[in-house]
C-alpha cells in the first residue's frame, strides 16, 4: 500500500493540528475553544515523596528527582524511558523475570505537571480523561478533582469541571495511579500471550486534556450517514450525513448558540456548510443533530477493493448575544461515507457486508507493546505489512490503542473488529469457570458503562469501524449487555455489535454471536483446514490457527541465549520463556516439535531446525487462508478468519506473521500467497484445485497451469485449463492428475494467468507426500486436533542441490514515499527444483534490514525457471547485501552494483 507522498503529509497534519505545540510559558489554553494535551509529566512513586498529595498538587514543588516521561506512558515505558530499565536487556532471555516481583509496582505512582493559564471573562475549564490504569485520584492546585471511585479503568474517559480549581498564572495537575491487578481492575490484560510486564500497565498511558470553553461546549461529532450499498451507484445520488454532538450549557440561564460548519470534500472541491441554532436551558444538556446532504458521494473502500476518500468535517459555535464570542469548536474530523453491516446466516454463522458486498474477513489479532508504547509509525508499518498480505481486517481484542490507530485505519483502508479481552476482569461472570476474573459488583457496571461511552465516541466516526465484541471468549450478561448496548446508542453507534468471538452462549437481547471459538491454537497438518470440524474452512474463526510464527536465525539470535538457542531444537518438550507464560499450554513447542520432527525428520543442527520451522509454518498459513478463501461461498460459506495472532508484544517465537523486530517470515509469506486477491489453491483433501476471487470487479476468463514433478525436476504431470472466474466466489476445479504417482516428495506448481496466458496473476508451489497427515478429530482439544500419521517430507533434506543466479537491478522507480525499489531475478540454472529460496536484505552489519516488502518470497523454483521479484526497503538505502538461501539452495551473498 503505497499513499503518494501529498496525502501523507495531509494525514500528518491531520494527526498534529489539535496538539498544539507547547513550552512551559505558553498557556496550555487560553480561549473558548482551545483543548491541549497535558504535554509531559513528573513521574514518581508514591514510596518515594510525602504522601499529602494537597501539597504535592501545588504548584512550585521541586521535582528534580522525579523522571520526566512523556504526555502518555505507563510507569514501565517512562521508567525505560529514563534509562531505569533497558529493553534490549530486558527482552534477552529471561531477564525480564529480575524486575518481577518488586514492591514498588505494588504503590501507586505520581504524575505531575505544571503549566500556565491566564483565564480571563466568563470561561469554563474542563479536564477530559481516556483512561487511566488501573484507576486514580485526581488532584489541582491542592484539591481533589476525582476519586478512584470514579476514574478506573484503562478505558474510562471522563470530563471533570475544573472550572473553580483553575487560578491565573501556575497551575498544577496531579494524577495517583493506583496499581493494576487484571483479575481485579478493567484493564489491559496480556493473559497469556508474554509475561506480565512488572507494572501490569499502571499508568497514565493515555492522553490527558485541558480545554475551554464558553458557556456552552460541544462533544466530538459523531457521524451517520443512510448510504447503503454501492451495487447501483450511478455517481449521481445524495447521501444523507448526520453529524451529531452533545450540547452542554454550563450557566444557570439560558443561552444561544449558532453551530456554523462544513464538510469538505476529499481532495478539495466545494465545502458544504451549514449552519443552525440552538436555545438551551439552565444547565441544560441537548443531543443536537445535523443532516447535511453530501451530491455525488465518493464511497470510501476497503483497501483491496477501492481508494479511501475522507471528508472532513468542522464547526465553531457562536454567542448568539452581544458578544457573537466562540463558545466552542469540534476537534478535528475525518470521515467516510461506506456501509458496514453483519447478520447471522442459517448456519448461525456471522457474515459481513461492506458497501453491499459480501466481505469474507481475512484478518489477524492484534498485539500492542508490551509496555504498551504507541509508535505511530511502527503501527502504519504493520499495516502496511497487513495489506501486503492480503489481510482487510485487524482484530483488536480489548487492545484499543489511541485514536490515531483508526485514524491510520481509514487512511490505509483497513478493516478494525474491536473489542472487549477475554478471561480477566472483563469477564468475570458467574456462568465463566475459565476465567480467573473477580465476578462483577454493582459498582463494576458503572465503570464498564463509561468505558463503553469512552471508546464508542473514539470509535464511531470511523470509517474502518467494521464492529465491535462486547465480549470475546464469555458474552456479557444481560445487565451488562444492556449497559453496553446502551452506552452505544447514546453515542450513536451504527456499526455490528456482536456479543462474543465464541458460540457458548449469547445475550437475548444480541442474539447469536456467529463466532466460532473451537481453536486450533497450535500445531495442525495443512489438510485440517480442509475438514468440516472445529476450526476448519467454514464459519467465522475468530481466533485460530496451527500456533506457527518462528523467526528466522539472526532475530532468534538477538533475544535468545546460546543455551536457549540450543535448547529450542535439542529439547523440543521444554517450556521456553519466550513462548507463552509458564502457567499456558502453549510454554512449550511440544505439539509442534512434533510436528516438525514427524514430518520434516528430526532437525541436524539449529539452520536446519530453522529452515523446518519456516517450511512447516509458511504451509500452515497458506492452508488456512487457502481453506477459508476457498469456501466463501460453499453451501456453509466460510465468512471470516481472525489469525492468532498478527504481531507479538515481545520478541516472542510464535503467534505472528513477522517478528517483533518486524522482519517476515515463513507464516508471512504464506499468509500472502493464501491471501490472494485471485489465486489458484490446491485443497490437501480432495487433491483439487479451486479457484479464487475476491475482488468486487474482476471477472473473465482466466487460463490454469498445473504442473507436478518429482524430487529430481522430472515431470509426472502437466495440465493447462480454461474457466471463467467471477467476483467474490470460488471454484472448485480439477483434480490434480499424478498425485498417486509421487514417490518420496512431489513439487506442484499452479500458475493462474488472465484469459490470453499473457499475464501471471498468481503462482505458488506445494511440496507434496505420497503419504497423507492423519487426523485424530475426535481427540480434539480446544486448543489443537491430534494427528495419528504424518505426512513423509523427509527426502526434503536429500534433494539435489540447485544451483540459483541473482541479478539486483534498479527498477525503473527507484525510490518513492521513503521507499528504495529493487528488482532481483532469480534464475534456477539446475535441471532440478531450487526448493523454499529466501531472500533476505541485510545491512552492513549483518542484520536483517526491515521494514522490507518483498512482492515473494520462500520460493520454488522450477529446473530453468527465471523469476523476477519487486523489493522495497524503508528509507534511503545505499548499501545492502542480498543473502540467498534454499532447502537445496546454498547460501550466497550479492552485493547490488
Ligand atoms: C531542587 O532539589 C535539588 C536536589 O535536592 C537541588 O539540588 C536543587 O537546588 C533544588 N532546586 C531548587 C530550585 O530549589
Ligand atoms: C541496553 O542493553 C543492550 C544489551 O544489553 C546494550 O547493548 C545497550 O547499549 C543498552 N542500551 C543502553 C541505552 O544502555
Ligand atoms: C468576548 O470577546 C471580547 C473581545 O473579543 C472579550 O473582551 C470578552 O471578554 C469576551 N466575552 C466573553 C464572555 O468571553
Ligand atoms: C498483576 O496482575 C496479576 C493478576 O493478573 C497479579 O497477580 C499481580 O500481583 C499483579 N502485579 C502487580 C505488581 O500488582
Ligand atoms: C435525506 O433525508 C431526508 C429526510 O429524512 C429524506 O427526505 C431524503 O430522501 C434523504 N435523502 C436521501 C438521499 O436519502
Ligand atoms: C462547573 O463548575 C462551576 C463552578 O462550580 C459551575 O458554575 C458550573 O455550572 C459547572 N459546570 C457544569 C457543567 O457543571
Ligand atoms: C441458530 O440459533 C437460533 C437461536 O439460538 C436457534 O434457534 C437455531 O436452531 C440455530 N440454528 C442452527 C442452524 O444452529
Ligand atoms: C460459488 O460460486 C461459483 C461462481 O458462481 C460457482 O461456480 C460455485 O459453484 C459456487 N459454489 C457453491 C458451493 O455454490
Ligand atoms: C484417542 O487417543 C487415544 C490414545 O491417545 C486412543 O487410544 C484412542 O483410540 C483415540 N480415540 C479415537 C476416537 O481415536
């Protein structure tokens, strides 16, 4: 995905405008209208300063020996910040567990600042809240703002009248955050995917506002549009858009005010303005809604199927007395105009629609920071990777980030299923044995409520909004489900809500969730997605997969001793810390190993082990994404799959399609081939071919190759096919002639081109065995599906070794956005296959250069082919190596000249 440079920097204004720059003599806010980030804090524990926080919260305190962190960070990222902890050291091995179990995470911490503010006429002053974890008291110029009572959970914003605690010149915020226990507090949660990191979270690890107003203030807008579907767009239609905000007079008389706005077009053209009045009440607060008639909508798309036009909408109220002063303005606003609905189908099953058309979700679980630091960057990058992948939909399981994810979401046109987490507090109901959360209290409802309220305001307006799970493994109860239903109606909510990510039960009022939650989580055979149990192609899988995600030699090298390093192919039923936590099933590779070791033969050495794992991991992918694409639409349609998982918190060694250092790997690229947009897929079941097509205008006639060989390059089969391919379906094909023919191990190319044979749209190689994986179904666990047989890939370590030539070439753009392009051709000189050939970039130090795109990779080739990749890498690079290595293939190294 690749934004020309102009709309980059729109987006970059976009994010920025509302935080204005700030240094410690400017006024933070100085006028009706004006809301500013607390830009930075003082972070100290509570063991180490007097403990009279009305003291503590007036200003002129000495605080030179307390950290300086950011506007926000949980303590951990601000004590990493400071120097107090190193990342690097903590991520190697185990030495995280050194700063476990300390008494200083177990008090609270301090957040404190100073700042100026001159108020002058009739103001208003707010402070505005978007969670503190785990909860905390709230304390201005030597009184108390807020209670614990009130301000708890990492996701509940609130809106405090400071109004009487602001005096002219120096004021001073206080923030005691009290710490986190998961199974206690509504928090963020890594249950468990890593260690627990020493702080649980603790912190004010979200944004604190101060704003202005006049004597009446408005709310974010939310925003509905009645656009429906996109099947019958003549370009010519109006769209009704809804903006709404809640009014609130803050005078005991009543007040006037003129709301003058507009909406702006994508890329300039004509602003719509409007204009209206509203008279409130003493103190009174109105839900004020504005229609606007948008002539000619551009429709904004998931990035697979259109571009991402956002209209921008902003509004200033007026006096409507003597003084026509500003009351108050909207923050900024980026919309879209698209449609995004779910139903259950007969099978109970969950299917999406966006724009009218069936949108089969292919998507992967997200996972922030361990120490939950947001780096915008960091986040476009796996974005970027997502849609790279083919992937439409990232699944955010109660990790909700900040606004600018969704934000960055529209932009790029990616897909977000958020959500409540699983097993702690969250889902501490009566009827859940699993979870270990406290069961909830009256005073939880509350708290949970305005969580709801917080997030569906940040969310609402956004076009990437595809729904949201108000719970994931366990459903809320009816109590629940009301306080969460109603908290989004109030702010508008026109997206699915869907009551769970499992199907043990649901809310009457939700009715079927139409998630399926039935693993596996670790390591199946490729043909398990090709069954019709448990987590096979059919349905909506709203975590699954086969647990794969190792990472190539040199990262595993940057987070790995020696000794674990020699542990992880040496001892493969030993609990690893990099895995999950110890108490999980997943501390060991157990399952896995067994896999690897059935299939591929017991591992030589750590490269070979490696080299296993990504041939083994890239095939599990594939399958899964292949299985799913195939059965869009079989009489019970594959709806959805949520991968377990996109990205770790950690360097981690399994659970993700590239590593935390964001270099891809096996399960990357076979995510990529599986993921195609029209692609050919062999089924490892009925030894068939389907055809795949998930684009919205593709269609035609379209030309198939299927070859099969043997070990040593001999041909067993070659067949080439005509069919027809239409949008959002899938075909099955033919049956691939010679598999009964393979003796030791068979390759099977299959080459999808357009109707003349003149253009390849998809090519992709399978290493196949005689001898079928066998599947123990009924010994199924939740978490995996036995195997009684393994498939035979053996030969795999005694191929004939292959012979690769490598050409870098610039290509015709060299760089563009930030990006270096590079070509690289591959030619096979051998007579036999060049079998899973990895390219890799690598920098003058040896490491592995990333982000990098590569248009393939782990590829087969066949004897003689010539292959041409598309390469880019981040930033200007000059100088890189290109590594080569295969199965069969020797590793070799090139230099660009
Ligand atoms: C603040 O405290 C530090 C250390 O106690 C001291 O060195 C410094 O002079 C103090 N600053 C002021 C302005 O009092
Ligand atoms: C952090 O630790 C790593 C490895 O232990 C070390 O190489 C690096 O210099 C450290 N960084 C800082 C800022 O101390
Ligand atoms: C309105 O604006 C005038 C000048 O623009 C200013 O003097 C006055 O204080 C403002 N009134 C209020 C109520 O803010
Ligand atoms: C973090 O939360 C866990 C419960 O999930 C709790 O056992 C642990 O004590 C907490 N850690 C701290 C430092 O409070
Ligand atoms: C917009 O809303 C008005 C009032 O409900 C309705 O009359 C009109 O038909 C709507 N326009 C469109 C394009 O739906
Ligand atoms: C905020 O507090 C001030 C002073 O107590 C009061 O006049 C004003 O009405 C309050 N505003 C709201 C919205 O409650
Ligand atoms: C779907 O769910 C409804 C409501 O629980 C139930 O009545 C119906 O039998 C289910 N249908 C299938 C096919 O499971
Ligand atoms: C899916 O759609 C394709 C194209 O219309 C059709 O050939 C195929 O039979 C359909 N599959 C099923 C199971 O209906
Ligand atoms: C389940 O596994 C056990 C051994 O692990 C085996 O004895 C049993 O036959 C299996 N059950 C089925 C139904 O295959």
């Amino acid at each position: 995905m690749r934004l020309p440079l102009q709309q980059w920097l729109i987006a970059l204004v976009a994010t920025f405008c509302s935080l204005s720059a700030v240094t410690a003599s400017d006024a933070l806010v100085s006028k009706a209208g004006d809301t500013a980030i607390v830009p930075g804090w003082h972070l100290q524990s509570v063991m180490r300063v007097s403990d009279d926080m009305a003291m503590l919260s007036k200003p002129g305190l000495n605080t030179s020996h307390w950290y300086r962190v950011a506007a926000r960070g949980t303590v951990m990222a601000g004590l990493i910040a400071n120097g107090m902890y190193n990342d690097t050291h903590l991520f190697f091995s185990d030495n995280m567990e050194n700063v476990g179990d300390r008494e200083i995470f177990r008090q609270p911490w301090l957040y404190r600042e100073e700042f100026t503010i001159n108020p002058s006429g009739d103001k208003h002053f707010d402070l505005i809240t978007h969670g503190i974890t785990s909860k905390a008291d709230i304390y201005m110029n030597g009184a108390r703002v807020a209670s614990k009572e009130e301000q708890q959970g990492s996701y509940g914003g609130h809106k405090y009248n400071i109004t009487t605690h602001i005096q002219e010149g120096n004021n001073c915020l206080l923030i005691r955050a009290y710490p986190t226990n998961y199974d206690r507090d509504f928090a963020q949660s890594f249950e468990d995917w890593n260690p627990h990191p020493a702080d649980n979270g603790t912190g004010v690890w979200r944004n604190v506002d101060i704003s202005q107003t006049g004597a009446v203030s408005m709310s974010p807008f939310r925003v509905n549009t009645d656009f429906k579907d996109a099947m019958n767009l003549n370009g010519n239609e109006e769209v009704n858009v809804t903006l709404t905000t809640d009014l609130v007079n803050h005078e005991s008389k009543i007040v006037r005010v003129t709301l003058d706005g507009a909406i702006e077009p994508p890329n300039g053209g004509e602003p719509i303005q409007f204009a209206r009045n509203f008279r409130l009440l003493p103190n009174q607060k109105i839900k004020a809604s504005i229609r606007v008639g948008v002539k000619k909508p551009q429709i904004w798309w998931p990035a697979s199927w259109g571009s991402q036009p956002l209209y921008s909408a902003h509004a200033t109220m007026f006096l409507d007395d003597d003084s026509q002063n500003i009351s108050d303005r909207s923050r900024p606003l980026r919309f879209g105009i698209r449609s995004a609905h779910s139903s259950v189908n007969s099978h109970n099953d969950t299917k999406f629609t966006v724009n009218g058309y069936p949108f089969e979700v292919l998507g992967a679980g997200y996972g922030p920071d361990i120490f939950l630091r947001y780096d915008e960057g960091r986040v476009r990058t796996i974005f970027q990777y997502m849609l790279d992948m083919g992937l439409n939909t990232v699944r955010l399981e109660g990790k909700q980030e900040h606004p600018e994810l969704y934000e960055l979401a529209d932009r790029m046109g990616m897909m977000v299923l958020a959500g409540w987490e699983c097993c702690t507090k969250w889902e501490g109901w009566e009827y859940n044995d699993d979870g270990t959360g406290y069961k909830w209290e009256d005073a939880d409802y509350p708290i949970a409520g305005a969580a709801m309220l917080h997030e569906a305001e940040m969310m609402q307006p956004h076009p990437s909004m595809l729904g949201f799970l108000v719970g994931s493994d366990y459903w809320p109860n009816d109590r629940a489900t009301e306080v969460y239903t109603n908290a989004l109606a109030k702010m508008d909510w026109g997206n699915p809500i869907i009551a769970s990510a499992s199907k043990r039960g649901y809310p009457e009022d939700l009715g079927p969730s139409g998630m399926k939650m039935d693993g596996p989580y670790d390591w199946v055979p490729p043909n398990y997605w090709y069954g019709d149990k448990l987590g096979a192609g059919f349905g909506f899988g709203s975590e699954l997969g086969a647990g794969v995600g190792t990472p190539e030699m040199g990262p595993l090298k940057r987070f790995m001793s020696n000794d674990e390093l020699e542990t992880l192919w040496t001892e493969p039923e030993e609990g690893l810390y990099h895995m999950s936590s110890s108490i999980s099933s997943f501390y060991t590779r157990k399952i896995y190993n067994k896999g690897i070791f059935g299939r591929y033969g017991k591992p030589k050495s750590l490269e070979d082990y490696i080299v296993k794992c990504q041939m083994a991991d890239y095939e599990a992918t594939r399958a899964q994404f292949e299985a799913y694409s195939a059965h869009q639409n079989a009489s019970r349609p594959a709806t959805g799959a949520i991968y377990w998982m996109l990205n770790s918190a950690w360097p981690n060694l399994h659970w993700q399609l590239f590593d935390y250092y964001l270099n891809p790997m096996g399960s990357y690229f076979g995510t990529k081939v599986g993921s195609r947009m029209e692609h050919v897929a062999y089924d490892y079941e009925t030894e068939s071919i389907w055809l795949i097509n998930h684009s919205i205008k593709s269609k035609g006639g379209r030309q198939i190759l299927i070859d099969l060989i043997d070990s040593n390059g001999k041909k067993i089969s070659s067949t080439k096919l005509k069919t027809h391919t239409l949008p959002t379906t899938s075909k099955q094909l033919h049956s691939v002639s010679g598999i009964g023919k393979i003796k030791d191990v068979g390759f099977l190319r299959v080459v999808l081109k357009d109707a003349k044979g003149k253009h390849e749209i998809s090519r992709n190689v399978y290493w196949l065995s005689p001898k079928p994986d066998v599947l123990d179904w009924s010994n199924s666990t939740w978490y995996h599906t036995p195997v009684t047989e393994y498939a035979d890939l053996t030969k795999l370590e005694s191929l004939p070794p292959a012979t690769v030539k490598v050409k870098v070439k610039s290509s015709k753009v060299k760089s563009q956005n930030g990006w270096t392009h590079r070509e690289v051709e591959l030619e096979n000189k051998s007579k036999t296959p060049a079998v899973f050939t990895h390219l890799n970039a690598i920098d003058s130090n040896g490491n592995e250069i990333a982000p990098v795109i590569w248009s393939d990779n782990y590829i087969t080739l066949w004897p003689r082919e010539k292959i041409n990749l598309a390469l880019q890498l981040e930033g200007d690079v000059h100088s890189w190596t290109l590594e080569l290595s295969g199965r069969n293939v020797r590793k070799q190294t090139f230099k660009e000249k």
